[in-house]
C-alpha cells in the first residue's frame, strides 16, 4: 500500500483520518506524514493499517501496467 491508496482506501470507507487511526491504532501523526509522503510507517504498522481497510471490505490493486488502486472487494460492499 502506497499513500495514495491510503487516501483512496480512506475516501471509499468516508473514514477521517481520525477514523482510520482509532480503528487501526495507528496514531494520527503517523498517517497524516504517511499520506503526506512525509514519512513511512513501520512495516508493522503498514500492515495493521491495510488489514484494517481489507477487513473493512476494500481490496487493493497492484501496480500492473494500469496503475496502483483501491476498490471494493467483491462479495463485500460497505459505504
């Protein structure tokens, strides 16, 4: 996951930041300089970050010509 799917992801849940740092336990800090490109989190702390937006239905798409992306998963669609 890159910072733009973390954007993506985010604006598909309509989760804040806020939002994203209390469901994963991410500090706020930590995702506003991730998708600032300021900084990167931890590799442990990425992966808790995308588990937490797959577990809430959001599928990420890999760089495969097309582009890196963020869209539903099929058998699961929350707004």
């Amino acid at each position: 996951m890159d910072s733009s799917q973390c954007r993506a992801a985010r604006a598909l849940l309509k989760w804040t930041q806020d939002d994203l740092a209390i469901k994963s336990g991410a500090s706020a800090v930590t995702i506003r300089n991730f998708e600032n490109e300021r900084s990167a989190p931890q590799k442990g702390t990425l992966f808790l970050i995308q588990k937490t937006f797959e577990d809430a239905g959001v599928e990420f798409i890999s760089e495969n010509g097309g582009g890196s992306g963020v869209r539903w998963k099929k058998e699961t669609r929350k707004p």
